[in-house]
C-alpha cells in the first residue's frame, strides 16, 4: 500500500513545486534572468536609486492581502515594512534619503478591505488609502495624506523632493503633487474619468501614468456608477505624458487595450509598460499581459517578453542595466502565483 501514497506524494510535490521556464523565445533584451521570489503574490517591486535594494509588495509570511518589504539584492534577504495589517500598495524608496513612501488602509481597520461587488465586473476597489512615509526599517511611520476616500499609487521624484500619486479628494480619479512632507498639495490633471498609476520620469521632467477618460453618454454612465460605488474598471487604459507642473497632457498610446506600470528609460528614449495589446493579435491565450515598450511620442511599439501567463509592473534601474518585473513565470508552490524577477537588460 505504500506505493500508492509514494506515488500520491511525488504527484503533490510535483504540483506544489511546478516550474516553468525563466526565459521564453523572443525575449531577446532579457539576459541573466532571476526569480527572487518564491510564494504567494508578489509585485511592484522598485529600485532604490543605487540599485542595491528593492521594495515591493507581497502577501507573503501568511499575510492575506499586501503588506510592504525591501530586498536586499545581494543576500536576497527581505524584511517587512509596514505595519502588517490593512491592506497596502504602491510602495517607492526617496532618492537621496534612507525613507520609503507607500500607501495602506490600516488606520481604517486591521482587516483586508472588502472586496467589491462582483455585479460591477472586473473592477478595483477605491479604499480608504493614505499615503505614508517611513524609515526602511518601518520605523518613523508618518501620514502624508488626510483627505477623506482613496489616496494611493504613489511615486517620488529623483532628487526626492516631491510625491505624485492618485486622489478621489474633488470627486474623481485625478493625479495630484505634494511636497515629500505632505505639504503644498497641487492638482494636475482636470479631465473627467481614471487619471492614475503616475511615475517621474529619471530626469524629474515629465509624468507618466495611465487615464480612462469617457467619451459616450455610455461611458460616462458606466464611469458615474462606478464612482458611487468607488470602483474603477481597469479593462481599457491608455498611457499619457505631461509635464511635471501637469502642462502639456499628451497621449502617447491608442492599443484600445488595458495599458498600465508605464516607466520611463534613463535615456528618455522608451517608456517600457504592460498591456494586454498581444491578445489583439489574435493570440488567444487570455486573459494575459506582456511588457512592451514604446518612444514618448508613440511610435516604434515593440514587444519585449512571451510568457503565455501574466508579465508585468516592469523598472528599469536608475542606471539602465537591469529591469525587474513580476511574472507568473518560474518556479512556483502554487497554480497563479505571481513572483519577482532581476534580468541584465540589452538594448
């Protein structure tokens, strides 16, 4: 009778412990491929500006929704930041500064939040964000928002001056600047509809994010019913540029796609992102998302990785070198989970 259980054991590890390839045909900017994660849900994860240590989010250590941890990339050590309750996101290291930025609903409760109503579709929830800033190690927790509803998807400038990030604050999805203390709140954009997902470019002299702007009686529906139910449908997004003072919106993608994590190269020259664009093209391997990339004024489009599963969330470090992303590539314990990979990048 043991046999069959030997057997029963082998064909469980076997699932637990599925891999598949790091690296796919096709893939020809990725070099040196590594997974640094192994286990629950990983993503977002950022350089710091010396490219030594990462920060991302993950449901890891038993955690059911995200909590916040750094990485060192040379021991591959990772300790967690926040708080280790509520739900949190959109993590960023301050450049020139031993902080980090990220946004949790903690303060509004423990528990992970509700999740919405699946009568509304595939839609994310507007929580109760706020933003935070702390020491790496957790330590010197201060909230920089205070406005009532969702504050979130935050990043900061390159010389660590400024935050830009997302707000519901005047009654729709709008990007907005504060100073790195939470000070001197701006308004940049003013266009009815999703404005979110913002990035500094390495520079410091333009914004890239992701909008959702309504066009038909339809549309403008369907975002209203959202929004009185704060949620967001996250199926169709374009990329947009500006300004960092919020001048000179301009549209760089129209893939009719869900478009989103656009960040720009050192070079100023692409701006790599996420989409589900390839589904278009008659792979029919849905749902699914790959990284592209494409110049600021929307042409040379060019696709950069193959998976048949999830690729996305993609930085380039400050100095061009390496990429990190997140991917359902790998080894893995469980079907879907998602883990974060460092590759040597090749122009």
């Amino acid at each position: 009778m043991k046999t069959p259980v030997i057997l029963l054991s082998l064909l469980l590890v076997s699932q637990l412990f599925a891999a598949e390839p790091v690296w796919f045909e096709g893939e020809t900017h990725l070099q040196n491929i590594q997974q640094l994660t192994f286990g629950g849900e990983n993503a977002e994860a950022y350089f710091s500006k010396d490219g030594k240590w990462l920060v991302y989010q993950s449901t890891r250590d038993s955690f059911d929704c995200d909590q916040i941890f750094t990485m060192n990339l040379e021991t591959k050590e990772s300790k967690l930041v926040s708080t280790g309750t509520g739900a949190t996101t959109c993590s960023f290291f301050v450049p020139g500064s031993d902080e980090l930025v990220f946004c949790s609903t903690h303060e509004h409760g423990a528990e992970c939040p509700m999740k919405p109503d699946r009568s509304l579709g595939y839609v994310w929830g507007l929580f109760e964000f706020d933003v935070y800033k702390s020491k790496l190690d957790g330590s010197g927790l201060v909230k920089l928002t205070k406005e009532k509803g969702y504050d979130a998807e935050a990043a900061v400038s390159p010389d660590g001056k400024e935050i830009v990030f997302t707000s519901g604050r005047d009654g729709d999805l709008e990007l907005y600047k504060m100073n790195i203390d939470g000070s001197n709140v701006t308004r940049l954009t003013h266009t009815v509809g999703y404005d979110g997902g913002p990035f500094f470019s390495p520079d410091g002299k333009h914004i890239i994010y992701r909008a959702f702007h309504p066009k038909t009686a339809e549309e403008f529906g369907k975002w209203r019913h959202l929004w009185e139910n704060q949620a967001v449908s996250p199926v169709r997004l374009e990329l947009w540029i500006m300004d960092t003072e919020g001048n000179n919106q301009r549209q760089v993608t129209n893939l009719n796609s869900a478009s989103f994590c656009p960040y720009v190269h050192p070079s100023g020259e692409w701006i790599i992102f996420t989409t589900n664009y390839a589904d278009s093209l008659g792979d029919k391997r849905m749902p699914n998302f790959d990284l592209f990339r494409i110049r600021p004024d929307g042409s040379d489009l060019e696709r950069l990785t193959y998976s048949p599963t999830f690729d996305g969330f993609p930085m380039w470090s400050y100095d061009g070198k390496k990429l990190v992303w997140a991917s359902n590539r790998g080894e893995r314990k469980e079907m879907g989970e998602t883990n974060i990979f460092i590759a040597d990048w090749v122009d």
